[in-house]
C-alpha cells in the first residue's frame, strides 16, 4: 500500500508540474499580447510574439534533455532513494550511440 501511495504521488506530481508548465507558458504568452495583437490585426506583433515563445520553449526543452540524458541519476533522485534503482540510471538509462542497440542499452 506504501509503495502505491508513493507511485500514485511521484505521478500526481508529475502532472502537477506539467499543468503549471503550461500556466507559465500561457501567462508568458499573455504578457506578449499574442491573441490582442491578432484580435487587432498586429499580426507581425502576433508572430513575433509566437516566435519568441517558441524558443524560450525550444531552450528549455533542449536543457531539460541534457540534463536528463547526461544527469539523469539527478532527476531520479527526486523519485527514488534505492541506490540500485539511481545506480541502474547511470549504467542502463542512457545509451553511448543512439543508433545501435547493445547489451548495455534498454531495449527501444
């Protein structure tokens, strides 16, 4: 039961931190004035609004992978404290070429 409640926590907290990603997401696009400057036919306003969003989007996404790829021992710590379970990050969460299945990597 233990074990469940703890499961059923790590993943409403995940969707906890999505839902908020997508308010900070959307109160940045507010301030821009995305949809006034459309509703006012700004659409040049409009694009370049969408545009700095989707970098500011895209670099956070491209931190979140490295971080993830290279650290990922770091983000399983948030979830788990079993040493197996953080050191099976290490050796098996990654794999050294993307392209070529090996023993040591995970099954795609």
């Amino acid at each position: 039961m233990r074990r469940v409640l703890f499961l059923g926590l790590s993943i409403a907290l995940q969707d906890l931190l999505v839902g908020l990603s997508f308010l900070v997401i959307q109160a940045v696009v507010n301030t821009l004035g995305v949809t006034a400057s459309a509703g006012a036919g700004k659409m040049d306003r409009a694009r370049k609004a969408l545009r700095s969003t989707i970098i500011v989007s895209t670099c956070f996404g491209i931190v979140m992978f490295v971080l993830a790829f290279f650290k990922g021992t770091l983000l399983t710590g948030i979830f788990a404290k079993d040493l197996d379970v953080i050191s099976f990050t290490r050796e098996k969460g990654k794999c050294k070429n993307l392209y070529q299945r090996s023993q040591k990597c995970l099954p795609m």
